[in-house]
C-alpha cells in the first residue's frame, strides 16, 4: 500500500490509500482531506496502521507541526483510530467535533481534550470557514457529522457516496449508482425515516465537490447527487417498512 496525493480543489489536498483486498476485485480506498488555512484542518485521520504512510504523505505538502485542527466524520477505526498519533505528531492541534461525539467517546479516548461544535456552528482557520453540520445516524453513528467548507462550495461528507474501486481522485461522472450498488454490498448505512431529510438539508448547501472518505470525489451538482440519493435511501425505507 502507499499514499497517493492530488490538490482536489485549491488548498484542498486528498491523500488516498488504496488497499486492493478490501470489496475483491475493485479495492477499497480510505481517504484523507487536508484543508490549507492559517490554522490548517485535517478530515479522517485513519487507521493507527495506516498512520506512517498517510503521515509521511501530509508531511510532504505540510510539516505536521503546522496542524491546528483534526477532525472526522464519525467515532470509527478509519476515521479515528490513529488519533492520538496525530495530536503527538501536531503538538499545537486539537480534535474538533459535535458536542455528542465530544462528550460521548472523543474526550475519553482522545489524550488531549477535544473543542466540542454545535450544529451551524463555523471554525474560522484563517483564509476558510468550515460549518460543523450535525448528521445523527446518517449514514451511521449516533454523532456522525460533516463540514462545509464555504470558501471552496466543498462538502467533507465522510461515508455518504462511498464505493469501491481506485479511481481518479476527482470524478464527474454518476455517484449515486455506485453508492448504492455499495449499500447493498456492505449495508452500511442507518436507515430511518430522518435519512432523506439529512441529505435534502445538506443538498440545499449546494456544494460543488463532494469529498469522499471512500471512492473518487465528485465535482458538479453536489445538491443534485444528494437529493439524489435521499431518494434512494427514502425508497430503501419504504421497501423495508413494506
């Protein structure tokens, strides 16, 4: 495995590692965002096995020193279970998440404290405002969340469109097939009757790139391919209700 690194959008760095024995034969990607500011962020912080490789491939674009905030979608080993690597690695950077990740898990198994965020509530990094967006359950976990990043029209989304494979780091091609031909592979998402309505409010941010944890980031109608998928995910749990 290694890491590789596009710029998905200008000061908006993606570091992916492809790991080819997950989802045979297309692989599985595991991705990393570095959004650039005076006080740089970091979105999915990665197995503890997959620190040194994502490490040295951040290091190459940022020393880590130079982080201030790290951040996730949801309590998670790819998205969290090198933690405590990264806040020994970036002395001067803390978590960022919701108050229920925060109070629930992160404070007890971070070794620095974390910055709990309110729904709505924008972290200025200097040069970009990130809006903390509360997504309880979607598309798993009691604390999930996402972040806007308004300079760019750039939605951290976390596992919301995965799918597999090692395609190009930014794509415009169809999101919504291959997420769902996912759904029904891993079954991952929290089905209820509020999963539409999440997606629908973060479609109506209008985003133009998508940053995928898992799969090709998607640049376009971002609103479109949400409210997209709210439907699907409605219609899922219509079926399931019978």
């Amino acid at each position: 495995m290694d890491t590789r690194t596009d710029e998905i959008a200008a000061g908006l760095f993606r570091f992916s590692t492809f790991v080819p024995h997950i989802a045979p034969p297309a692989g599985f990607t595991f991705n990393q965002f570095l959004v650039m500011g005076e006080e740089p962020l970091l979105f999915h912080l990665g197995h503890r096995k997959m620190f040194p490789m994502i490490a040295e491939a951040v290091s190459r674009v940022l020393p880590l020193e130079k982080l201030r905030f790290l951040s996730f979608g949801h309590v998670e080993a790819d998205e969290c279970g090198a933690m405590n690597e990264w806040l020994a690695a970036a002395p001067n950077a803390e978590i960022v998440h919701g108050m229920i990740g925060t109070n629930v898990s992160i404070n007890d198994l971070a070794d620095r404290p974390a910055r709990a965020m309110t729904d709505g509530e924008v972290l200025d990094i200097g040069g970009r405002r990130l809006r903390f967006i509360d997504t309880p359950h979607v598309p798993h976990g009691w604390e999930a969340g996402v972040f806007f990043e308004e300079t760019s029209n750039t939605l951290l989304c976390g596992d919301l469109f995965t799918h597999p494979g090692n395609g190009p780091a930014v794509t415009e091609a169809d999101v919504i097939g291959p997420a769902m031909d996912a759904e029904a592979m891993f079954g991952f998402s929290s089905l209820s009757p509020a999963t539409g309505a999440t997606l629908r409010k973060l479609a109506a941010l209008e985003p133009v790139t998508l940053a995928l944890m898992h799969g090709s980031s998607f640049q376009g109608d971002g609103g479109a391919a949400l409210r997209h998928l709210a439907d699907r995910y409605d219609g899922l749990v219509r079926a399931a209700l019978g």
